[in-house]
C-alpha cells in the first residue's frame, strides 16, 4: 500500500486499477492583473470505486478550484498549467491508444491530452457536479424539469451513439436549434427525457414530482432545489459525483437529509463522491478517505480514521480543535490564528506555507517539505517534518519571524 | 455621496479604459471650444460673403456648375458654365451657400448645443428629481399619480411631443451679451449669443420624466434603510430626511443618467433645428439643414461636416458616461430616450 | 394569476394610459396662445367659420360638457375636421398610419436582425477584433443624429452611386404581396420596394441597432458569468444549448423592457427619418400641420402616436411574460 500512497503523491507512477480517476501533479494558475494566482499547487489523489472522498479546506485553499479542474472548467483568467488526470475509461483507452499525443496507461487516459471536445463529452456522463448554491445553479426562468431534462438529454444522444463519434454528435449547432424552435414538437429535450426527469426527482424523494417539474427554481425551497440538483446530477448517471460543498447554503436540519440522500444514491449506484467541504463534521460523516488542502496544496490525507484521531500536520489538528465537542465541551475552541495566504505567486515563499500560522513552526520549515508517509497501512501521509521527527523546541523560530502579526 | 472610494474608483476605471480618456479629452475640448468660441472661430459665423460661397473644405476640390446672368447684348442671359472651385486656406472647413466660414459656425453651434444640452438637462432634474423624490419617499397616492403622469408622457415622443409645444407656443430666443465681444476682445465676432429659451424649456420639461423614475426608484430603495427608519424614529422631518438622507446617496445615479441626458438633449436640439424648430441659426442641426439641398449638387461639406461635430460631442459624452457608470454602477443602463 | 388574467389587466392599464394621452390632447387647445378656436382656425378663417368652429367645440358649454363631448366624438371615430385641408382628420392620419408602420417595422427587423448576433458574438469573443469592431459600431451608432446618417446614405448611395431612391414610397409592402399573386412581376417589385425603403430604414434603424447591441453585450456578459452558466457547463449541455437557450433569454428580459421605454424614440426618429426621405407617414404629416398651423390633424396624430406607442407596449409585456413566466405572479 505504500507504493499506493507514493504514486498518489505524485511520484510518476501511473494509475491503479481500481482508480476511476487519478490526479497528479495538478496545477492551476489565476493570471490576473495583480499577479498570478497559485490556485491549485501540483496536487494529486486519487478516487476509487466505491468510495466517498473528502476534500476539506478553509475558503480559499483551493479545493473548489480543484473540482473546476478535474472537469475542464476553469474559467479565463484561470488556467491549468499542468499535471495529468487520468480517467478509466476502456472505450477512451481503445480509441486513443495508437494516438502519439494522448497518453494511455492501461485502461486509462489522461484526460488533460484529449482533444477538448472529447473532455467536453464527458461532463455529465461521466462527471457531474452538484454546486453551493442551488438558487444560483439553476436557470431562473426555465422549469425544474426542463433543466434537469436537459442532462437527461445528455445522456440519452451520448449512449445513444458509439463513443467513438459521441464527441461529434454532441454537437448541437445554432441551426439545429433554431430549426427545433421553428418546428413545433421539437426540441432539445423530449418527453421521454421530462418522463425520466420526474422519476429522476421521484428517486430524490421530492412529492408530486410529475407537478413540480413545471415549476420554477423560484418556487422551490433551497432544500428541494439541492435534491432537483441532484437528480439533474444523476441524470447522467455519472462514474463520478463531484459535490461541491453541497450543503452550505441549507439549514442545519435540511444538511443532514441531503448528506444522507447523497450517500443513499452512492450506495445504490455504486458511483463514486468527491465531496468537498469546509465543515469536518460533514467530512466526519460521509467520507471513507480524505485530504485536508491548504494554500493550493493536499497537506494531509489519509483513511478518516487516521486523519481525524491522528493528525500529523499542526493545520489538521487546529481545523480538528476549531470544532466544538460535544460529549466534552469544557475545553475552549481553539481558532487558528492569522488567515489563509492571498496566493499571489510574488508572495509565496519557498517554504511550508503554513509556518507563518504554525504553532509549532521550525526552522526546517522554511525548506519546502516533501510529503512524507506516516503509515502506510492507512495511507496515511502528510506533508509536514513532524511526521518524521518530534517538535523540537530549540529550533522553534522566533513568534515575530513572519512578522508578528501575519495577515 | 462623493465618498473616497467613489473617486477610487473612478480613478481606477480611468486608468483602466482608453475609451474613458478619449471621452475626456472630447468633452473638455467641446467645452473649450464652446467657452472661447470667439477666439477659437476665424470668422464671424453669421457674416456673408456671397463671392465666397459654396467652397470646398482645406484638401478638397470640386466641380460645379455655376449659373449667372449676364447682360448680353441688352438681354439678361442665363450662363451655365463649369468652373473648379479650389479651397481657400482661410476657411479650412470650407464656406456654406451664403459664404458663411464653416468652421466658425462649427464652433458657435458647439456653444448652442451645450447651451441647450446642459441647461435642458439641468430644467429636467430641477423638475424630475424633487417630483420623484417625493413620491418615491411617500409612496401612496403621489407616487401612483406620479406614475400614471410619467407613463402618459412616456407615450409622446420628446421629439414629437417638443414639435408640438414649440408650434403652439412659437420659436423665443433671447439674446445674451457675449462678455468677450463685450470687453472688446474679439471685436469682430457676434455681440450677443443666441439662446433657444423655448427649446431649453420644452426639452427641460419633455425629459425630466427620466429623472423623476430614477430619483423615485432611489427613494423607494433608500426609504427602508434603517439610517432613515432611524431619522424618522429621532423625529426628523420628511424633507429634512431627504434632503440629508435621500438626495444625497441618490445623486450617484441621478449624475449618470444626466451625463447621458445631455447627450440625448443635444441630439433632440440638432432634430429641432433641423426641422427648423429653433430660434437660432447658429446650430449644428440648423447646418445640415440648409447643406440638405446641396448634397445632390455635390456640395457634400455642408452638411457632412456639423453632423461629424454632433457625432464627435455625443460619442464624448457618451463615453463619459460610460466611464461614470462602470465606475459607480448605479445599474441604469440603457435608459434616457435620444432624440 | 393566469397569462391570459395578466394580458387583461395590462390591458386595461394600457386603456387607462390611452385616456390619459387623449385628456393631455385635449388640454392643449388651452394651452394654446389665445382662444381654443385658434387652435382649429385657419389663420384666415371667416367669422362664420370661427362661430362654426366655438359651436362645434362647444365654447358655449361648460368645461366638463366640452370634455365629454370630446371623448364621445373620439369614442365614434371622430377627431374633428381640418378647415385648412378640408377633410376629416380620421381619413387623413390613418391613412398615413401604414406608411410610418412599415418604415418602423423595417428598422425594427433590420436593427434587431443585426443587433443581437452581434451582441452575442460580442460578448463571447470578448476582447477579440470583432468585439472591438462591435464596440466601435455601437458606440457610433448611439451617438450619431439619424437625420444626418440618413443624408449621408443619400450622399454615398444615392447620389454617387445612384443605387436607391432618395424620397417618397412609390411601391408598399402592399404591393410586394399583390405581386405575389397578380400579374406584377414579384423580384421587380420586391427590388423596387427595397429601393424605396432601404435607406429609410437603416437611418432609422441604426440607433437602435447600436442600443440593442449594447445591451445584448452587457447583458450576455452579464448572465455568462452565473452559476447556473457553470452547473449547465459541468452537466454537458452543448455549447449552443448554453448561450441562446439559458443566456440569451435572460439577457432579453431586460432588453425588451428597455425597448418598450425606447418605443417613443423610434416613433420620434420615424418622424424625423420620414422628414429626410419624404417618407408620407405620420411624421410628415405632424410636421405640415404644424407648420400650416392645421392643429386638429395634430392632435390627431398625436392621439394615434400616443395610442400606438401604449399598444406596442402592452404587446412588448405580454412578449415578456411569456419569455419569463415569473413576471405573472409579480
């Protein structure tokens, strides 16, 4: 399992089996007129079948950008500089093995030299993405079920071909759709794919659903627009789900609904989560792995036992501390001092980015760490020198080094 | 309110846009060239010079057609001859049929286009913004009222509804004393200028429509902000409320709109004196008017060149407002009628 | 609230605007200089004509009498006589009325036609050459008098190259579709009535090709930067799908409602377009009667103008609320 964990960390090995997807050395850069944004920092894991990975972080570190990344949609001034994204995909694999450009491992492809196109016809089939804010995600003035007919849709004209021309026939050109608006009856979207929309929103347990694809997002609550979100997600039927702090914008007592329809469509489907989240207790709840980001970078990442009743790095004990306890409430919150770093290139030191924060900070930080396995029987690594070595406090570095009051 | 981040951000939008600069420049050159126009102009704009009609502009020449009459033999005889007119270097935009220099009339039209944009825009606002205010402020039955007024006199256009007003009530120009000529600076030029007093009037109240809906969507928005509830509760009076609360976190839009304002004002003028609906003949409107029957002769100058200048002063302000917009985004795009 | 409820009630709003538009026409004649009778009078009329006239008007009665008078007249298609033409102002402004339809509905057709791929195109290929061009155009569009562009066309296409007709409307859309099934031959008066119509239309056409590019741009801008751009991108949805069916429709929301506002500038550009090219609509006939001081046929173009801007209006909503079925509920 070792190796496992050194090829997550990017040491060049190429995808295992059971990886539906395996990132490595991913990174995306913001160039902005301020300067150029180190977003995502040469990050790598993986997500196998099955399994709900966690990606926890404070806002800012990235996390969100990573998702955008995996699915090619990060948007100018962004750019994804480099790293590779290999998908399992046979099909893929087949159809590109004898191309020179595209890398191919096995049953894998790098998705990032694939022609865009061929990427493009992968959101929704083989990707879906379930947002934030679901009031914002979804088009105000077209109905719940239109939308999420529509990814229906998707689906439906990409199986309906041989994935060797699914990228073509994906093409829906302006002349076609002028030519369905003229006509009537036609369309982008069919009844077949409004029938399937409504057992789509039956499934995510919404009442009368054949009522209330009619309506509009406006007319539904937040919680029943997360669940339409996730039908539309599903619609695709999708090898992985990316969900993007899904529950953040609901109430409390909505949260613990959604999280468990999510899990209830994991299991059933046997597809694969990328949940990304600020809130460890969510993390707590759902995910069988997680990497713990901060400042563009995976800094811990483990089984979530052995992240959460063993951290290594001082960043995942604090988020840890700055989480009320309830079966012991008397000791106080402890809040990480000082902020997330802005990112700005022309402002990152060549060092573990966390030591301006760290309580525990050494001089041996100011050397940028590599990641270092802590065991590897829970895959347990993290990119800090205390998990080689005991805090020392003679090489402790002075508390006002970084300034003092670090902003 | 003019706070330091309003002027931030109209810096940085000024660094950032190319368009703006070039809006400045326009606009403080019109400005200039308004003020001073007895300096600027090379010629009196009103003086005639019939031997010197009808010349083409600095780097153009034309054939024409003349005709004169002649005494031949004891008979007036019609002579059509064809003649290459040369430019004359004196008038660098060339002369009109009656030999008028164009380029001075150029640059006093620049005085009566501001004139009426800016005096018209301001008549609008002094009526518009107190009205909607008030009714915004009060809601109610002032509100409603002001609402079905607004959406009646949205139903006539400025342009026809001005056409009508100033047929009814006939073309008044009153005559303002030029202190340049006056103090014998420029003696040579005109002693008064021309101001169009009922197209000033007419625009002013045909427009001021607009600024009634902006001031009264900014009142209706800002009346349930609770420094205002907070007024009221201290037990400040209504107007006393918005004169200090209201107006002022209301001017950022209402100085948007009447950027834009002024230049549909000088478009609408230009309209009436091309319709021959002004007081003045000192106008661009007035210009192309008259260089209308020469566009077939081949007299193209006439006309072309106002319009360029009309087009030059709108694009100016225009810009301006653009810049104004981006960098205080009062989200009112697109409203303000033209001509 | 149904469409059909909504249709009604901005009906009857429009209704309520109509009545104040024809009471505005009916004040005028006090605002007149001197004595209403003015305001109908010829300059030379005889005092026969004069009593005829305050008789008709109903001078003698009191102010509500005459009022009511007034709409009742209007109400049976009356809006009086021009003793200076000798006709009934009914015949005379609706029959111009088509004439300013046509040249409207053609700058209309033309400026959305151009405005809106533009903007569009604009707005996708932002800071390319072709958003620079799109820019340019509008900002020039906005800001030039179409009175002056219209001249211009006539200098370059008419007198240089001698491609249009420069004034009047010798052949009307009428025509084209009577030539479809009559014996004229169609292609010769489809080109003789483009001929006519052409200039006209671009000169009044381009400033609200201009606008409505401006606002496409914006607004498209606008709408691709939102989340549910995104959530349509991460579902697969083509690319056409995403920018005409998602945000082109919420980027003409607004458009239309800022068009209906501007409504009144494309009748007073008509007026003006129709002065340049002697176009005998509407506009034309507000300007002779007023300068041969014929106020009846001016009030009644006015109440025809007024009248019809309220009519589009109420058209343009109920565009709206089909386009965006929340704006019934509101």
């Amino acid at each position: 399992m070792s190796e496992r964990l050194q090829a997550a960390s990017g040491a060049g090995r190429g995808p295992d089996a059971d990886d539906v997807l395996s990132v490595s050395n991913l990174s995306t850069r913001f160039f902005t007129e301020e300067g150029q944004i180190n977003a995502v920092e040469s990050v790598s894991f993986d997500i196998r079948d099955n399994e709900i990975l966690g990606i926890v972080g404070e806002s800012g570190s990235g996390k969100s950008v990573t998702s955008l990344s995996l699915i090619d949609l990060v948007e100018s001034p962004g750019r994804i500089t480099e790293g590779e994204v290999w998908y399992r995909s046979p099909d893929l694999a087949d159809e590109f093995r004898s191309n020179d450009a595209v890398s191919v491992d096995g049953d894998h492809v790098d998705l990032r030299t694939v022609p865009p196109r061929v990427r493009r016809s992968l959101r929704g089939p083989s990707f879906s993405t379930i947002f934030q804010d679901p009031m914002s995600s979804f088009n105000p003035s077209i109905t719940v079920g239109e939308q999420i007919a529509e990814a229906v849709e998707v689906q439906r004209r990409a199986t309906a071909n041989p994935r060797s021309t699914r990228s073509r026939t994906q093409g829906y050109g302006l002349g076609q759709y002028l030519l369905d608006g003229i006509i009537p009856g036609r369309g982008y979207t069919s009844e077949e794919s409004m029938d399937r929309a409504i057992e789509l929103l039956e499934q995510v347990g919404i009442p009368d659903p054949a009522d209330r694809v009619d309506e509009y997002p406006g007319q539904f609550s937040g919680g029943m627009l997360q669940r339409a979100m996730i039908a539309q997600a599903l619609a695709g039927e999708p090898d992985v789900l990316i969900a993007d702090e899904p529950t953040t914008a609901l109430d409390v007592t909505i949260q613990a609904q959604i999280l468990n329809l999510l899990r209830e469509v994991q299991e059933e489907r046997g597809m694969s989560i990328i949940l990304i989240t600020h809130d460890l207790g969510v993390i707590a709840e759902m995910c069988d792995r997680v990497c713990v980001m901060y400042a563009g970078e995976i800094v811990e990442r483990g089984t979530l036992n052995a992240v959460f009743d063993d951290p290594v790095h001082p960043y995942t004990e604090g988020l840890l501390g700055s989480i009320p306890d309830l079966e012991d409430p008397k000791p106080r919150l402890q809040p990480i001092a000082g902020n997330v770093p802005g990112l700005l290139d022309s402002e990152m030191d060549d060092r573990c980015y966390f030591a301006d924060r760290c309580p525990n900070a050494m001089e041996s930080c100011l050397e940028k760490p590599d990641e270092i396995v802590v065991d590897a029987a829970t895959e347990h690594g993290a990119k800090c020198v205390l998990a080689e070595r005991p805090y020392d406090p003679d090489e402790a570095l002075p508390a006002d080094y970084f300034g003092g009051d670090s902003e | 309110m003019v706070s330091a981040r309003v002027i931030r951000n109209l810096k940085k939008e000024f660094r950032n846009s190319a368009l703006a600069k070039i809006g400045l420049v326009l606009v403080i050159s019109i400005i200039l060239v308004a003020t001073f126009a007895p300096f600027v102009a090379t010629h009196d704009p009103t003086a005639q010079q019939l031997d010197q009609s009808q010349l083409p502009p600095v780097g153009f020449s034309e054939t024409a057609e003349r005709t004169s009459s002649q005494m031949v033999d004891g008979e007036i005889q019609t002579v059509t001859e064809t003649v290459e007119i040369e430019p004359d270097p004196d008038h660098v935009f060339g002369t009109d049929s009656l030999g008028r220099d164009m380029f001075s009339r150029i640059v006093y039209g620049a005085r009566t286009s501001l004139a009426v944009g800016v005096l018209g825009t301001l008549l609008a606002a002094a009526v518009g913004v107190p009205v909607g205010l008030l009714a915004g402020y009060h809601r109610g039955t002032v509100d409603d009222a002001l609402m079905r007024v607004a959406d009646v006199s949205l139903a006539f256009p400025s342009l026809v509804l001005a056409v009508a007003l100033i047929g009814l009530w006939g073309r008044a120009a009153v005559d303002i004393p030029d202190p340049f000529v006056v103090a014998g600076l420029a003696p040579e030029m005109p002693e008064s200028f021309v101001l169009p007093i009922t197209v000033v009037i007419v625009v002013g109240l045909v427009n001021w429509v607009w600024f009634a809906r902006v001031a009264r969507g900014e009142a209706l928005s800002l009346r349930g902000q609770e420094y205002v509830k907070a007024s009221r509760a201290l037990g400040a009076s209504d107007n006393a409320i918005i004169l200090r609360h209201v107006l002022p976190n209301a001017i950022t839009p209402i100085i948007v709109l009447g950027t834009v304002q002024v230049a549909a004002i000088i478009l609408l003028e230009s309209s009436l004196s091309f319709l021959g609906f002004s007081g003045t003949t000192l106008s661009w409107g007035f210009d192309i008017a008259q260089g209308r029957d020469y566009v077939s002769s081949g007299q193209w100058w006439i006309s072309s060149i106002p319009g360029f200048a009309i087009m030059l002063s709108v694009i100016g302000i225009n810009l301006l407002g653009d810049w104004l917009r981006d960098a205080l985004d009062p989200g009112i795009e697109g409203e303000g009628g033209a001509a | 609230m149904s469409f059909g409820r909504f249709v009604l009630k901005r009906s009857l709003q429009g209704l309520g605007v109509v009545w104040g538009v024809v009471t505005v026409v009916f004040a005028l004649r006090f605002v007149t200089p001197g004595s209403p009778i003015n305001a109908v009078a010829p300059l030379d009329a005889s005092p026969e004509t004069r009593q005829a006239i305050a008789t008709e008007l109903g001078l003698d009665q009191p102010l509500y009498i005459q009022y009511g008078q007034y709409l009742f007249k209007l109400l049976q298609g009356d809006m009086g006589f021009s003793y200076i033409r000798g006709q009934e102002v009914v015949g005379l402004v609706f029959g111009r009325l088509p004439a300013t339809v046509e040249l409207a509905l053609a700058a209309s057709i033309v400026a959305i036609a151009l405005s809106i791929p533009l903007g569009v195109l604009s707005a996708t290929r932002r800071n390319e050459p072709i958003d620079y061009g799109a820019t340019l155009l509008s900002l020039g569009g906005i800001s030039t008098p179409n009175f002056w562009l219209g001249i211009m066309l006539i200098l370059v296409f008419a007198v240089e190259f001698n491609v249009f007709n420069t004034s009047g409307r010798g052949v009307d859309v009428g025509d084209v579709a009577l030539s479809l099934v009559g014996s004229e031959p169609f292609f010769g008066t489809l080109l003789a009535w483009l001929a006519y119509i052409t200039l006209p239309a671009i000169a009044l056409g381009t400033y609200f090709m201009a606008l409505i590019t401006r606002l496409t741009r914006s607004g498209m801008l606008d709408e691709l930067s939102k989340g549910y751009v995104q959530a349509a991108r991460a579902k697969g949805l083509p690319q056409t799908l995403i920018r005409y069916k998602h945000a082109l429709r919420n980027t003409l929301i607004p458009v239309i409602t800022v068009l209906g506002l501007q409504l009144g500038t494309l009748i007073g550009g008509a007026v003006i377009t129709e002065a340049v090219f002697s176009w005998p609509g509407l506009g034309t006939l507000v300007i002779e009667s007023i300068n041969r001081r014929d106020w009846p046929v001016l009030q009644g173009s006015l109440i025809v103008i007024g009248t019809s801007f309220v009519l589009v209006n109420v058209l343009v909503d109920t565009v709206y609320a089909y386009l965006d079925p929340q704006v019934v509920n509101d």
